[in-house]
C-alpha cells in the first residue's frame, strides 16, 4: 500500500500531516490528491482569466470552491490568504481584488507543483 505518511517534509505549501490529521487516513490523502491537482492547474489560470474579462461572479465561484477543500492540504497562512482573497471576491471587482489574486495565484502553483510531485513519487513502479 501507498504510504504519505513517510513521505518528505521539505514542502512548503502542501501540509502533509496536516491533510492526514484531517482526512483520517493514508487512503484519503491519495484519493484526494489528484482531485486538488487537476482543480488548481484548471481554476488558477481561470480565476485569473476571469478576473481579467470582468467576470467576478464565476472568478469568486472558483475561489469558493478552492476555499472548500484546498487549506486540507496546504498550511495555515496560505489557507488565510486564501479565505482573504475569496472573500474580497464576494465584494466585487477591482485593481485590489486582482493585486491580491496575482499574489496568491503563485503560492496556488506551487501548492499544485509539490501535490504533483508527491503523486509522482507514490505511483507504482513498473
């Protein structure tokens, strides 16, 4: 069976113990690790995307639903600046809303970056 628990401490956005403490189990971290790959390389280049034509409405509906399950996997300080910039987004628009997305799309990246690379070091070898 695939373990997480033994696996590297040297990420610094992806909270290893922290999504096992939360999901209870090795089984759960890997069910959910590619669901939060494949949303964050789909939804931050959208949201950015979005908030670029001017359409907030979906732009905050994605940063909703990232709000959902991302800060299990990630450390606490990304999960504030997260909750921060989904609710500005609740708010409306703007230079701001779009300053603080452009901030926080890069930590999402790398959050996508080292999940990716943790999966790619847990698939079986031939």
């Amino acid at each position: 069976m695939q373990t997480v628990s033994g696996a590297s401490s040297s990420y610094s956005r992806l909270n290893l113990p922290g999504a096992l403490e939360f999901l209870g189990d090795n089984q759960g971290v890997l069910d959910l690790l590619p669901v939060l790959c494949t949303a964050l390389s789909k939804d931050v280049p959208e949201v950015a995307t979005l908030l670029a034509q001017g359409d907030v409405d979906e732009a905050a509906a994605r940063l909703h639903s990232l709000k959902g399950f991302v800060p299990v996997f990630c450390f606490a300080p990304l999960s504030e600046e997260l909750f921060r910039v989904e609710r500005m987004s609740k708010g409306g628009g703007g230079r701001e809303l779009t300053a603080a997305y452009a901030a926080l799309a890069p930590e999402l990246r790398q959050l996508g970056a080292e999940a990716a690379h943790l999966l790619s070091h847990l698939a079986p070898r031939p």
